[in-house]
C-alpha cells in the first residue's frame, strides 16, 4: 500500500486508535461498538486459541465482560508508535499496545505488552476499524533476532480472563 493519506485522515485514523482504548477502559459499551464497522471483526490472538468477536452485538459482549470483572476497574491501554498506511478509503495501522492496572499503590503492574494490527476503512466522514487482531510482543514480529524462530509463541489464559 502507498502512502496518499491525507493529513486530516491520518489524524482521524489516531483519533480511532485512541477512542478504542478510551471507551474500553472507561466500560462505554456503545461507544466502543461505535469505533467498528457493522460487520467488524476484533481477533485476539495471544492464548492457545485466538477469540473472535464480529458485529455489534459480539463487541459490546467484549467489553461488557471487562466491565463484569470485579478487578475491571483500572486498567488502561497505552498505544504509541502509531504507523498507517493506505490511499482512498482504507488503510492498515500498526501500534505498540502496554496495558496496566491501576490497583493500590504504585508501581502499577503491565499486564500485556503487544501490537495491533488493523484494517480501517472509511465511512462517510469517520474512519472505523474492519478488523483489529491484539498480538503478543513475541512471535514472527521478532523473528530478525538471534535465538527468534518466528514461531507463534501462545501464552496460557489466565484464569481471570476464563471466558
């Protein structure tokens, strides 16, 4: 893909990459839904098996399970080194993504340390997300370095995010 964004795309493309971590971390169920298209997809993929949410319906449950967690409260996504790419209506977007959670006193702990891998695609006057996979930092991202097979490396679900 070329690089013929235009400036205001690209702003309302980061704009997008953030309301996604505000609506998930403040529980705004509707809001979050409103971040995808109508038939758009989120796929986690950093357990054994990836979860799939697609439509709505299915990505309100994402968050309304967070939001259900007697720990839920707290947590924030903190998404940086935002790249995209794309020309006309859509684009793909790459970002580091460290999830912490505010519990008692600090240091906070990181829960997750990864990437996101998005299509976006425009829709009248707002960008949304078509698809969006959550990756661990390990894996074929790290196969340039020494002692990395670029093999996908999937870590055990914790009991607290049993669904």
């Amino acid at each position: 893909m070329s690089n013929r964004l235009s400036t205001s795309d690209r702003l309302d493309i980061h704009e997008l990459v953030a309301r996604y971590a505000w609506m998930l971390d403040t529980g705004d169920v509707e809001g979050f839904a409103t971040c995808f298209t109508e038939d758009g997809t989120l796929i986690w993929d950093a357990f054994e098996t990836p979860d799939h949410w697609q439509g709505a319906e299915q990505l309100r449950s994402f968050v309304e399970f967070f939001r259900s967690r007697p720990n839920g409260a707290g947590r924030q996504h903190h998404i940086t080194n935002v790249l995209v790419e794309g020309e006309g209506g859509t684009a793909k977007s790459t970002s580091y993504v460290t999830v912490t959670f505010r519990r008692g006193e600090p240091p906070y702990p990181v829960t997750f340390a990864g990437y996101y891998e998005d299509v976006v695609v425009k829709r009248g006057d707002r960008w949304l997300f078509q698809q969006r996979w959550i990756r661990d930092w390990s894996g074929p991202i790290l196969k340039a370095f020494a002692g990395e097979t670029g093999e996908r490396v999937p870590r055990a679900r914790p009991p607290e995010l049993a669904r």
